[in-house]
C-alpha cells in the first residue's frame, strides 16, 4: 500500500514539474515491468484495485455511487422495507451512470494485468504469480458482477483496447453481450480465481474460499434470473436481458457446487459468545459477529477493512440511538414491525400480525416494554434494539407520547386510532395523549405512583413525554419510529461523529453460503433435482444447513427435511439472516418479487406509549407517519428489475441498446 501511494504521489506531483532536459528519462515515470515485474509491484497495483471495488459496503450510496461520505443518507435497507428512514420517502432507483466509467476504467486495469504479468513470470515464484493472477480474476468477476445484476447484458471486453494507438474508434463501440454469456464469463473467471488462489491471503485479499463464495453467490442470482425473469430484449442478435429458463438448473448446481468447496476452507458459523439455552449469549454473540476482527472470527471469508486516519465510515453517525450519539448525526434507520414479524417468538395475533392487542381489542399492557419480546428468537435482540433494550451500559428509552387517561380495571386502553390510519397523531386531536415534537421530550408529567423504568435504576415520579430517543414526528434527526438497528453498531466508539468509526464490513461470509447452498439445493427439487453428483439429498442438505443457521440465532428447528416445503422458509431465514448487509435488495431484485411486496405499499412501524395511571407500556402499531409532506409510500417501478445504461455511453456507442422501457 505504501508503494502504491508513494507511486501515485509521484505521478501527481509530475503533472506539475517542467522537463529541463528531453534527453533524461524522467525518473518519475514507471513503465509496465516497474508495476508487473515484481510481487511488491503487482501486490501495490492490486491494491488499488481492491480499494475501488465495487463493494456495497459502508460507503455505498444509491445516491452518490460507491465510497460515498453520502452514504448515511437513503441507505439501502430503507428501500426494501427492512427499516424506514427519514430521508427515503419512496421508491427511488440507482442513477445508471454510477459505476459503468470506474467500472470499466477498472476492467482496463485488470486486462492490462492478465495481459502484462506473463512476460514477467520469471520474476515471481509460482505461488505469487498464481496469487496475483488469481487476484486479477476474482477482481474481474466481482466487478461484472456488479454491473450485471444491475444492468443484464453488457459489453464483455476481456482483452486491452489500445485505442487509438492499435484500435479504431469503431473498435470501441463493443456492443452488449447475453446475459446469459455474461453470467458464464463471471462464472469462468472465478473457476480461475478458485484454480489460482492461495487457500490463505492477506485480511482484505481474496482467497480460494473467497473466489468459491462468490461464485456461490453469483450463479445463485444467475439462476433465478433464468427461473424468474420475464424480460426477454434482444439487440444484434443477443438476448440482453434474461436467461434461457432451462439454463436455470445449470446455475443452481454451479452455485451448490462452489458452496462446498468453501467448506474445504474450515469456515463456520461464528460462535464464540454463544451458549446453548442461554438467550442472552446468543443475542450478544450475533452482535459481536459483526466486530469481532479476531482469529475467533471463523465465519468471515471476505471483508473490507477500515483504520483510523486512512479509511473510515459514518455508519455509527447514521444508525446511532440519540442518547448514545457524542455528536453529529443521529438515526436514519428504523427497522419496521414488518421486518420484526418475520423473527420466531414474536407473539402473532390470528391474522399472522404482531399482537399488541388483547382477545378484547384492547391494548397489551408491559411492565416493561422488552416484555413483549420475552420470546423472540436471540438473533432479534442482536440486530434490532428495541425500547429498553441495552446498548452501550444504557436503556434505550424510546416513546413517543404518554397516555394519561383513566384504566379502568378489566377494560383497558381502546385503540388510540383506526386500523389504517395515515395521518400524523398529533392531526387527531387525540383525547388523554401527550405528544412533543422536539427531542426534548418535556415538559415532565407527574405519575400517580412511583416507576422504576428498568432493573436497578431509582424509581421515579415524572416522565418527559418523549422518550430520549423519540420518536418525534418532527422534522429533527432521529428515527421516525420506535426501533433503532443493533448490526454492527460499534457500542465501545468514544466518538461517532462523520469519519470516525472503523469497523470491517463483511462482505462474505459463511451463513450467506450456507444459505445460497440451501436456496440451490431447494431451487433443484423444485426442478426435479433429488440428488447431486456427490450423491448428497438436495432437501436433506438445504435442511441441514437452515438447522445450522437457526440453531445459531436461537430460533425454532425444523423437525425433519419434510419440514422444508416451501421457497418461502428459505428465502425467510434469508431475510433475517442477512438483514442490513444490503443482501435482501438484491434478492427481491433476483426473485422477481419486489412489485408484490411494494405496490403502494405503507410499512408499519412500532410506536411504544407510557400509561401514567398504571405505570405500563403499551405498543400502538400504525403506518409511517408522514413527515414535511411525505407519506412514505412504495411501489416498485418493474423497470428497474434492469436499470438504464448511462445516456452517454448510448450516445458514444452506437451498438448499445438501453434497456426496456427507457
């Protein structure tokens, strides 16, 4: 990494100076056996490329593109319906002209690498030019990747274009491949990664595993575009958008064949804090999963990692409850009842919904509002804190009003609005209701008898009318509901104003390929697949591996493999699992599913209340209020299942087609 700065300080400052003498070679100038003709510097050009990866970590934004400062606002999950955020007020969609440049300019580079490394194989040994081929490889693929889940089809240029010294302008105008072909190609250059790569490398580096991981994952997407897409464009005889359906099978065996390979690595499940029975442990350690950067970390296979000084994040700066924040930003995530319903122990009513209400209607009424999640399955707790939880040696008080009515015995509290209802509390003229609108939550009302508001804490004898967190409905920082998001927020930062947190962003890891093994494997009984060539069970492995997982999050196991009888319980876990880690967008993308789930659709959101009379929480669900005129309402432009190619690569390149409907 030195190496590479000290290369591209150079190169800069040469921009500046003035040649005094056209007889010297310039000494700031490196040529391709500088870069290629040594491991120190092929390991600094790789570098480079690895930092521009186009990773959807912490610093990805659907606004501003990747390795984004922008990135704590619209965050993904606020579109999918995992969480609502105040600044994504409906169905937006990724600008086209985000990443196709670096992308391509990213190409070039790794063309330039595959191309130049042979002439200078000598200079290596065997296993560090395989490294750095392998590299180039997983590189290549990961970028293809992104662009054709985006886009379908795209140019698929795998040699240098040395225009305009040995290539034409019309050399350039490279039209769209398949997708199909596309898909192959990503598919064939992580078979080399995987034949080329050391079982081990350097944190941040892609191993064997890595390579095999996302192959998993890539041919996993590839087949449900072939099982679920619809779109069928062609242009200069290629189909550039969908797949063949019977190719679906293929990928689904490509994607179940690349996840065994990974368990040659001696990956697993992340169980250091964990304890059987023990609710607390396991919640704890799947929060700790996400920060944990130890050797004690088994379930890590491919991350980007982050220090202080050189590269760092506002991810605590934009998740952070109010009353834990030292500064700067506060929450732009709040996970929805929604998302929380789908967890095992949340008590449902008849109708499958969150059950805040009794058999008369009437609400449920806690002593302490972490009552009512008394059963939820530990993985809740590990990424979602909900009113009360603890976080960072504090409650976290989250209110949004006080009741202060009578209660009668046997009667209790009727609905404070109706089923449905859109507008805002304070637009009801609500009987017996206190509400603010700031954060200051005052001024205090006085109870009838003395509260003791969590374990150990003094009782009191008045309560601010909002809680510390809010929520509010006015247009302050702060979440717009009652839930805050647990995964990986960072409980021992001193400091988590803009730029300070430093936490590794995973972006494979071993539950996401147990869980592409189990969707493959259930995809290919569906599709009249029993066994696989090793002879395994296809349901009896995608059961296995749904068992592992939710053994870890302290959910229920399903009894036997007959248990496993629908996509939907895979797709589920799925959800769950790997909610916040800018996964489920894509799934719903890959699915086909996202016009059913968002089709003027509301996301309802949990409102905790205090009723001063008996001293008990009780829980209001309702839609998304609205906020400075936006009503927070989805529907998912189909169009989008295939995002517009950039208006200036149509205009440059005469051979492209846009996509349908643009």
């Amino acid at each position: 990494m030195k190496r590479l700065k000290y290369y591209l300080l150079i190169l800069c400052a040469g921009a500046f100076a003035a040649c005094t003498d056209l007889d010297i070679p310039p000494k700031n100038i490196f040529n391709e056996k500088d870069i290629f003709g040594s491991i120190e510097g092929a390991t600094s050009y790789l570098a480079r490329l690895y930092s521009v990866l186009p990773m959807e970590d912490f610093r990805y934004s659907f606004q501003h593109g990747f390795n984004s400062s922008g990135a704590m606002y619209r965050q993904m999950c606020c579109a999918t319906g995992e969480a609502v955020g105040r600044d994504t007020q409906g169905f937006f969609a990724e600008p086209g002209s985000n990443m196709w440049d670096a992308a391509y300019k990213t190409i070039r580079e790794i063309n330039l690498l595959i191309e130049g490394l042979p002439k200078y194989k000598s200079g290596f040994s065997d296993s560090d030019y395989n490294t750095v081929l392998g590299e180039a490889y997983f590189i290549r693929a990961y970028v293809y990747f992104a662009m054709v889940k985006r886009l379908g089809g795209v140019p698929k240029i795998d040699y240098v274009i040395d225009y305009p010294a040995n290539a034409t302008l019309e050399d350039t105008w490279t039209p769209r491949a398949s997708e199909e072909e596309c898909w192959d190609f990503i598919g064939q250059d992580l078979d080399a990664a995987i034949a080329s790569l050391p079982d081990k490398n350097a944190s941040g580096r892609a191993t064997r595993y890595a390579a095999a991981a996302l192959k998993s994952r890539a041919m996993l997407y590839a087949g449900s575009i072939a099982k679920y897409n619809t779109v069928n464009e062609e242009h200069l005889g290629k189909r550039i958008c969908g797949i063949p359906a019977e190719r679906a099978a293929g990928y689904f065996e490509a994607a179940y064949k690349a996840s065994k390979i990974v368990d040659e690595g001696g990956y697993s499940l992340y169980k250091a804090k964990w304890a059987a029975g023990n609710r607390d442990a396991q919640a704890e350690n799947f929060a700790a999963l996400f920060l944990d950067e130890s050797s004690a970390n088994t379930e890590t296979i491919f991350a980007r990692y982050y220090k202080e000084k050189f590269l760092t994040h506002d991810y605590d700066n934009s998740v952070q409850p109010r009353s834990t924040s030292t500064g700067g930003n506060d929450s732009e995530v709040s996970p929805t009842v929604d998302f929380i319903e789908m967890f095992d122990g949340v008590e449902l009513d008849a109708d499958g919904k969150f059950g805040f209400l009794d058999e008369n209607g009437y609400y449920k009424l806690y002593d302490n509002p972490m009552d009512a999640f008394a059963n939820a399955e530990p993985r809740l707790l590990g990424t979602v804190i909900l009113p009360m939880s603890k976080f960072k040696d504090q409650y976290i008080e989250i209110r949004r009003g006080l009741y202060t009515g009578k209660v009668e015995e046997g009667k209790g509290i009727s609905r404070l609005i109706k089923e449905g209802e859109t507008a805002a509390y304070e637009t009801l003229g609500l009987k017996d209701v206190q509400l603010t609108g700031n954060f200051n939550g005052g001024p205090a009302v006085q109870l009838k008898t003395p509260y003791t508001p969590y374990p150990g804490a003094t009782p009191v004898t008045s309560m601010l009318i909002t809680g510390l967190n809010g929520p509010v409905n006015g247009w302050n920082f702060g979440n717009i509901g009652g839930t805050y998001l647990r995964k990986y927020l960072d409980p021992d930062l001193e400091n988590n104003s803009g730029g300070k947190s430093t936490q590794h962003w995973i972006d494979i890891r071993y539950a996401e390929v147990l869980l592409n093994r189990a969707e493959a494997a259930y995809e290919l009984t569906q599709l009249g697949k029993t066994t696989s060539e090793e002879g395994d069970s296809y349901r009896d492995e995608a059961f296995r591996c749904i068992n592992l997982i939710r053994e870890r999050a302290g959910a229920d196991l399903l009894a036997s493999a007959a248990d496993l009888n629908s996509v939907d319980i895979v797709r589920r876990e799925r959800r769950k699992e790997l909610a916040f880690e800018n996964q489920t967008y894509w799934d719903l993308r890959r699915w086909r599913i996202f016009y059913d789930e968002q089709n003027t659709t509301r996301y309802r959101i949990l409102m905790p209340f205090f009723a001063t009379d008996v001293n008990k929480y009780f829980f209001d669900v309702r839609f998304t209020e609205p906020r400075a005129g936006y009503n927070y309402i989805f529907t998912y432009d189909t169009r989008y299942y295939y995002q517009p190619l950039p208006s200036g690569e149509l205009t440059k390149n005469p051979n492209l087609k846009n996509n349908p409907g643009f």
